[in-house]
C-alpha cells in the first residue's frame, strides 16, 4: 500500500490531485473486492479514532464506524454536546489533546471554518465527515461508483440538479479534477459558492472538462452520463423547508427529465431522500438508479480514506 497520503488531512477535494484521488478511489476497489472474498485487510489494527458529530448521521457515522472496525480500529463517537465545547473548550484545545490520544479525527459539523481550526491544532490527520463547505468523501465514493458503473471517468458528463450546496461543491471540484465535465441546474439565488465555480473552471480547464452553472434543468441533464441530486433543504435549513420545496419543485428528478439524458444514464443520490420531492418512487426505484450502490460504496471509501490517511 503507498504511504504517500500517510498523514494528510482531507478536509476539500481541491487539495488533492487527479493521481491522488484516483489512488483512493481504486483502493477502495480492491477493499471491497477483498471484502467479497472474505480477506480481512486489517490495516489499523491497536489504533483509534476519534469521531466528532455535530449533526445527526446514518450513512457517514455507520460507515465510518463499520470502516474503522473492519480496518482492525476502535471508533469512538463523540457528540458534540456531550463534549467540553460545549462548556467554552475550544477546537484548538480539544484538537490538540485528542490527537495525543487518537491516529486520527473524522468530523461532521456545521461551520467548515471548525475542520479548519481541527486540522491546525492536531497532530494528526483530520478528516471531513460533511461541512457546510464541502462532503469530500461522499464525492470519492461517488466516483468510485460512477467508474464502478461506467469504466471510466474522464470524458463523462454529469448534472446535478438541485440545491448548489455542500454536495455540488465538492462534486465541482471532484468531477473537475478527474476529467469529468458538469452542469449544476440550480434556481437563480440557490447556485454553489461563486470562488468554487472558478475553483471547478480553472481544474476543469486544466483536465480538458467543462463547468456549466445554469438555472434550466433541461440544459444540465441533456446526453449526460449521470444525473446527481440532493435533498432541497439540508440539515440546519428546515425552517425553510415548505418555501424551497415551491421554488425547486421544477427540479425535481422524474422520468420526463431523466427522458433528456443518454438511454444508459444512471442516477444518484447522496440519501436522505425525500421522495416525491428531489426524486420520484419511479426515478429512485427504476433501473437507472445506482442509490443504493452508491451508499454501499461509502464504506469501501471510508476504508480507503483511513488506511491510506492514517497508516
């Protein structure tokens, strides 16, 4: 196994190269492929990780913790507030008592700024479970699945369509990096973050892709080789729920969209799903969907990302 991510914190996909990422995402192939013949690779075995969870999780915090286990680690879950920041300790602090304590800290919060403070006061590696900047590995495991799928990456098409948050981040900078061109379709006032857009463009540009930020949806899905959607108001944005749902109902995913992209396009969705919103029964349960696939793969991934990150 390369040692040469040993170390790294992953806090944004932008930090990492075309090679790296790829790196991670065909070790998390050979992981699950050892996984279905039953070979135990139990890269972390006497190490322990700390996981701090500022929001709630399924598939982050269970495939983490599963990760962890199967590498031969001890996972301990932290909620937020039954820690000491939650009586005035700061990040720096607590940063620099775990990591005296732990090979390594997996993260869920609200304010990427908090990764951010982690990663500069631990001594070791910090990775990003979900901020409202960015969902690295979601992505990485996302496009394992879409090569899983398709063979390849490079020279693909995708669109998301939805709201331009944490996920279209991250899949602007992932699928920029890999050769991937993407169309986000967001309403006027919902597009990703305008420095990420010509973070993505300038990558794209490099890798012989494209970025195309529209508030058509029409547009995004036309010939692409996967269409990609999140849930209309992330955690944090619940208040705002019913008013989102009135503005994006045009974009939702169903079969007359899905009708404008390639006959073998496949559809993906990070979950929580609210069907009959960003996604109808038909879309979600059809034979273009890889969903659940896709969640699968967030376990080889997050095996991937800890053996290589804190071996």
């Amino acid at each position: 196994m390369s040692t040469r991510l040993q170390g790294r914190d992953l806090l944004c996909l932008k930090d990492f190269s075309q090679e790296e990422i790829l790196q991670i995402i065909s070790f998390g192939d050979k992981l699950k492929l050892d996984a279905m013949a039953g070979k135990k690779e139990r890269y972390l075995e006497g190490k322990s990780v700390a996981m701090i969870f500022q929001k709630a999780s399924t598939r982050t915090r269970v495939s983490f913790e599963v990760a962890a286990f199967e590498l031969g680690a001890h996972a301990l879950y932290l909620n937020a507030n039954d820690m000491q920041l939650r009586r005035g300790e700061t990040i720096a602090d607590t940063a620099h008592v775990l990591s005296r304590y732990v090979a390594g800290i997996v993260a869920r919060v609200f304010a990427h700024q908090d990764l951010v403070d982690l990663a500069a006061n631990s001594a070791s590696p910090v990775i990003n479970a979900l901020s409202d900047l960015s969902h690295p590995c979601q992505i990485l495991g996302d496009l394992m699945t879409i090569r899983e799928k398709k063979a390849v990456l490079s020279g693909l098409r995708l669109a998301y369509v939805g709201d331009g948050n944490n996920v279209a981040n991250s899949l602007l900078l992932g699928c920029a990096r890999v050769g991937m061109s993407i169309a986000i379709a967001c309403p006027k006032g919902f597009e990703p973050k305008d420095e990420i857009i010509s973070m993505a463009t300038d990558i794209a540009t490099q890798n012989g892709s494209s970025v195309l930020v529209t508030n058509d949806p029409i547009v995004s899905v036309q010939d692409v080789d996967v269409i990609y959607t999140d849930v209309w108001a992330s955690m944090g944005q619940e208040a705002e729920h019913e008013e989102r749902v009135k503005i994006m109902r045009p974009f939702a995913i169903n079969a007359d969209l899905l009708a404008y992209a390639k006959k073998d396009a496949i559809v993906l969705h990070c979950l929580p799903a609210h069907r009959g919103e960003e996604i109808t029964d038909e879309v979600m349960d059809g034979p273009h969907s890889v969903v659940f696939d896709q969640a699968e793969n967030r376990l080889h991934i997050q095996k991937a990302v800890m053996a290589l990150l804190l071996c």
